[in-house]
C-alpha cells in the first residue's frame, strides 16, 4: 500500500489515543492529557529509526558494537509497559508508582532524554504514565525530525562501527531502520521527502566507498511488485517442471540442483501433507544470492510464494 503520511499520522495517533482513554473512568481527561503529550511528542508511529537519540543516547548495550533497532531492546527501558512510541519520544504506562518514579529516576541520569511523572492516569486509572522525550530532537513544519539533524544522527550512527563492519547492507536493506515507520520509499512520519533522499545517497556514497567491506543485497524491494511476482513464478515454475512427475514427490523432501538461464538453481520440495494437495518449494541461487520460497497447489495450478529476496542483477535475469 502506498505510504501516505497525512492519513498514517491520523491513523496511529487516532489509534495511540484509543489504547491509553477506552479504558479509564473519565476519558475526557484523559484525552485532554493525551493531547498535550501528542502537543509535545509530535505524532504517534510504529517504530523509531535506529539513529533516534531515544535509541542512541542510553549507554548500556547488551554488547559492545550492538545497534538497538527497538527501545525494548534496551535495558533502560525494561520498567515501560503500555508503550507507544512518537516522533520525539515514548509514553508508557508502568503498572505501579514505584516502576513508574524508577523509570524516571533511571533515564534522567542519560544525556539527551527527559523522563517525568504525568498528573492524570492513561491507559487506566490504576496506571502511572512517563513521558520520555529526547529533548535535543526539533521538529519540521511538517512533523518529521528536522533534516539537518536526522542526517547528522544517521550519520554518526551509521559510521560509528564502520571498522568492525563486515558488509555493506543497501538502502533497500535497512530503509526501515533508516526512516523508521510507517515509511514509503524514501520518507515516513519521522523523515521526509528531502531528508530521505540524502540519507540513501549518503549510505550509497558510504557503500560505495567500501568502508564497510562488500554490498550485501537482499530486499527487492526497489523492483515493482508485478516484476517481484514474475521472478518468484519463473523459478517456482522451472523448480516444478523440473521436479516433474510430482507424483514421486513424498513427504520427505526432496533436494536437486537444475540450470536456468545459466544460473545453477537449488531446489528444495516435499509433499507437505503427504496427500498430493500441497506442496512446499524453495529455490536458491548460489549462497542466498536469490532465494524464493512457497507453496504449489497442483489441483488448481495455483502458486503462492513469498517475496523473493537476492541481488536485484540476478533477479532480473527472471524477469
């Protein structure tokens, strides 16, 4: 589905106000205090991206050279529950006044994060709501982090272990953890249009340097869903014909190696129920450099299968 970011944010933040007031005694207010934290956390989202300071900031990692890709990851953040997350921040709602002072206590001793005590319950009336806000983050006329600032966050994280890197990952790879999400291609709720563009460009010009060693590709995602749907039926349907009769198919799988438009292709098969009626298929390329996995329904010829994921030159071979 296409990424829209007026009906995202109307989304989610409608969404973040239902969970913290369906369940207290008097909502009105409850609305009111959750207003005034959207006023300060700017609009609710799915995830952060992984440069946030609310991910960066806290110092204690489970190892050394480890990137948290989400706040439950870290322990500072092992007290929130009843969690949303937003532009500038977390609200989350501990079940008890003790968890809820700690939690405070724990992230104001963290450069760059803000904790505090709301005055008025959310999510339910027994509960004790924290506003956690990175303080340095400023926002965009639009909502989004502000440009010279996200770019400046995503660089420095993305470099900080460039010496202990063993691949290059691709805009395609980490974009999620890039512009957080929801997200489209190039922006989200967090990052916008202008912002996105320079951070691939920047990770390209990164990668292509080669300070974090070989590309790694996996997502095809910068290909279209219909050519995507083309390359994992090529290969789905060469591994069957090749694996013709399936009536020599059992249950116990099956593996064999076929050529393909000059690429040696691996396919694993079984008959997954023992019964003829289905049957689950996975065809590889080399080690991982295209992979497609699935399920073929020989009654009525039908094929489902995920997403195929490798390097976009070779995939377009089968297109």
């Amino acid at each position: 589905m296409e990424f829209r970011a007026n009906q995202s944010a109307a989304r989610l933040n409608s969404q973040a106000a239902d969970y913290f007031t369906e369940n207290l005694s008097d909502r009105v207010i409850g609305l009111e205090l959750f207003n005034q934290v959207r006023e300060r956390l700017g609009n609710a989202v799915e995830s952060l991206p992984d440069w946030h300071p609310i991910l960066t900031a806290p110092p204690e990692r489970p190892q050394h050279h480890w990137h948290a890709s989400n706040y439950s990851s870290l322990p500072i953040y092992d007290l929130c529950v009843n969690t949303r997350e937003f532009v500038r921040g977390i609200l989350t709602c501990p079940n008890s006044e003790v968890d809820a002072d700690k939690l405070v206590e724990v992230v104001n001793q963290v450069q760059g994060l803000n904790a505090e005590r709301l005055e008025s319950a959310l999510y339910r009336d027994s509960a004790f709501p924290v506003l956690i806000e990175a303080w340095e983050v400023e926002l965009e006329a639009d909502g989004t982090i502000r440009s010279r600032d996200a770019l400046a966050w995503f660089v420095q994280a993305t470099v900080k272990h460039a010496r202990e890197a063993q691949v290059a990952e691709t805009w395609w790879n980490v974009r999620q953890l890039t512009l957080g999400s929801p997200h489209g291609a190039r922006s989200s709720l967090l990052v916008n249009d202008y912002t996105g563009r320079y951070m691939r460009k920047i990770l390209e010009t990164l990668n292509d340097s080669g300070i974090f060693g070989p590309i790694k590709e996996m997502s095809l995602d910068m290909l279209p869903e219909r050519k995507r749907s083309t390359i994992g039926q090529t290969l789905m349907r060469a591994a069957l014909e090749a694996a013709a009769p399936l009536v020599n198919v059992t249950d116990e799988a099956r593996e064999f190696k076929f050529e393909l438009r000059g690429e040696t292709c691996k396919v694993r098969i079984r008959d997954t129920w023992g019964d003829g009626m289905e049957y689950s298929v996975r065809v590889s390329i080399g080690d991982f450099d295209l992979t497609v996995s699935g399920f073929y329904y020989p009654k009525n010829d039908k094929l489902e299968h995920t997403d195929p994921t490798g390097k976009q030159k070779l995939a377009e071979k089968f297109t």
